[in-house]
C-alpha cells in the first residue's frame, strides 16, 4: 500500500464510507485530535513509572483509535464495518480512577502542571483530551456523535488528571498547589 495517493492535493480528503470533505472540515479536525492525543498516550506508555499501567494504556490507545474511526465515518455510512466503544470502556475508566483515588491524598485546590517531565507529560495529555472533548462536542453540534464517544473521552481526561497525581506520588514528586493571590 502506497502511503500517498495525491487524492488530498487539493484540500479534500475521504472519510470511512467514501465522502470526500475538506481537511478543515470539523469531522477531520475531531478526529485529527483523537490522533493526537492518541500520540500523547503513547509517549505516558513509554515512561517508566507506568511500566505497570503499559497494558492499560495501549488499550486506551486502541479505544482512541475505535474513536477516530467512528468519527472518520461519514453521517449515514453506518453499515461501514468497524468497532465501537461500548459502556464497560468507560467503566474500566471508573474502575482505574477509583483505584488510583484511594491512594491519593484528598484534593483541596488545583495541581499545578509540572514537577516531572513524566508528570508534565500527563499533563499534556489531559489538556488535549480535553480539547477532543470541545472538538467533538463542537462536531456534535452540527453532525450527529454517538453520546459513548464523548462520554469515554471525558472520563478519560478525568483518568489522566488522577493519572498525574498518582505518577507524582510514585515518583516521590510533591504536587504543587495552586494559592491564588491575596
């Protein structure tokens, strides 16, 4: 298979199920997010201190790309063979948020981003699931998305939230707390 095929030289690309859109089309933009996020899982996978949590996130990953084909589907294409992101995906979320919470001193202000390049990572991370989060509700506003896939996408940026609290206690990193000014 020939990586490029020129078909997108003009602007346009095709989705599952063969219409062609604009590559500035929200549908593209949402999904293009899903990709990048999904490259932001892999490098948290690739850090150490979540050598345990390895499998857990490739599974992510592969939800992630069970995301972007769904919303790389044309509207009405729904017969085009691919997964789908089910209820348990989200509540092995749950599960995993849950573990990690218990473990984790209670939260009275905000986490600072940073404190370990890892950590920093994690971060990163939540801030672009969460900007998935605003593209596909933005693409839900125009065009119908299953109500599974936001749901998984937000308790996704929950699990990594708690993700980089449990990476800075593993890491021995002390969370820096928000005070606001007086």
């Amino acid at each position: 298979m020939k990586i490029y095929t020129k078909s997108g030289d003009k602007g346009t690309t095709s989705l599952l199920g063969g219409t062609r859109v604009s590559k500035a089309h929200l549908r593209i933009d949402a999904y293009g997010t899903v990709d990048e996020l999904n490259s932001y899982i892999g490098l948290l996978r690739d850090q150490e201190v979540n050598s345990s949590r390895a499998d857990f996130l490739k599974d992510i990953q592969d939800r992630l790309f069970t995301v972007g084909a769904a919303l790389a589907t044309a509207p009405g294409k729904d017969k085009v063979k691919r997964p789908d992101i089910h209820e348990q995906d989200v509540e092995l979320l749950e599960k995993a948020i849950d573990e990690m919470d218990k473990q984790l001193a209670p939260l009275k202000n905000f986490v600072l981003p940073g404190g370990h390049q890892a950590v920093s990572f994690c971060h990163l991370a939540r801030t672009v699931c969460r900007r998935t989060e605003r593209c596909i509700i933005l693409l839900n506003e125009s065009e119908h998305v299953d109500e599974l896939i936001v749901t998984y996408i937000n308790r996704l940026s929950d699990y990594l939230f708690v993700l980089g609290r449990m990476m800075a206690k593993e890491l021995k990193i002390n969370e820096v707390l928000w005070e606001p000014r007086k």
